[in-house]
C-alpha cells in the first residue's frame, strides 16, 4: 500500500481539519470534494519527509486553503467577501500546521529523552 493510501487510512478516510471527505457537496458553490490529499506538514521544499508522522489527510478545500492558485476551482469569486474569507481561513490554517510542528517536535525530543 502506497504511504499516501496509508495516511488516507489512518485518517479514516476524511479530512483532519473540517471532517469532509470525497465526494461531499458543497452546495454554497456546487463543487463537490473530489479527493482527498496526504499533506505534507513540514513541505518537502522544506526538507519535509515523507513519513506517516509528516502527513496529515485534506480534503481538496482544505488543501486548497494553504494553495491560492486553487481558490478560483472552489468559486470563491461566487462567495461575498470570499477571498477575505479564505485568507482567514488560511491564517488559521497555518497556525494550526505550526501549532503541529511544535508538538511533532516535542515529541520527537520526549522520546530520545526517553531513549
């Protein structure tokens, strides 16, 4: 099973953040979830590596959140005050992956502590 597949089980197939999962409707923009995404917390442009403990299941809104380039798929233009909406939506979302990376972190640090 590929490590993607992994996650997306480990998740139970729905998305940390918001619950969704494929193939939800969104009837504010009539776009339905499409698929689900292994995210990586710490990107991989970082040094981000792919393990289970550095991925985390999005579904495509919450994937798109953290990617502009995608807002216009979601019809974000179709939503008052959408774009402002998503880039709250993406401040939460950052501080969330940061608030994970701390923990990771310190987990990390707790178990060689522990070693």
């Amino acid at each position: 099973m590929k490590l993607s597949q992994k996650v997306k089980h480990r998740d139970g197939f729905a998305c940390r953040l918001c619950g969704d999962w494929k193939g939800k409707y969104y009837s504010e923009t009539g776009a339905v979830v499409e698929d689900i995404h292994a995210h990586h917390i710490i990107p991989k442009a970082q040094g981000g590596p792919d393990t289970m403990e550095n991925l985390i299941t999005l579904c495509d809104l919450c994937h798109g959140v953290v990617t502009p380039n995608w807002w216009r798929w979601f019809g974000i233009d179709k939503i008052e005050n959408g774009r402002q909406k998503m880039e709250k939506l993406k401040l939460i979302f950052d501080n969330y992956m940061d608030t994970i990376r701390v923990e990771g972190k310190n987990s990390s640090q707790t178990d060689k502590n522990l070693s």
